[in-house]
C-alpha cells in the first residue's frame, strides 16, 4: 500500500528493514515491538485508512432510501 503512493524504492526498502531491525541495551539485544506485534502504528494507520475508504465504498449500497424504518418496539414503547 505504501508503494501505492510512494515511488522511493529506497524508501520503501528502508521502511521494512525498520520492521525487523532490533535494539541493543547495555549489550543485550532486544526485538524491536514492530517486528514482534508484525506492523507500527504509522502502517497501521495506513491501512486503516484504506478499509476506511472501502468501506465508505461499500456503505453506498445499502443507503437506500430516505427515512430509516422504525423499529417496532420503539413503536410499542
């Protein structure tokens, strides 16, 4: 999704090599959380941005009509 609309080659490489590159504390080396949880927030936000507009697509379908039906037990009530 990013190569979508980003053309850097070396940019996009970068990007996943920050998902797998780990840290070292006082010589002891740890998983970065990204390659542990698989995806950063900043993807995920990207994403989520893409199912929010497919779904924004596929909401069209089913806003039919102009007026909601009232739910009968509202009725009753």
């Amino acid at each position: 999704m990013l190569q979508e609309r980003i053309q850097d080659k070396a940019f996009i490489d970068l990007m996943f090599k920050a998902l797998k590159v780990g840290y070292r504390i006082k010589g002891q080396f740890f998983n970065s959380e990204i390659a542990k949880e698989g995806m950063s927030p900043i993807l995920a936000n990207v994403l989520l941005h893409k199912l929010d507009l497919f779904m924004t697509n596929i909401k069209t379908d089913f806003d039919l009509g102009k007026r909601h039906r009232i739910n009968p037990e509202y009725k009753r009530l």
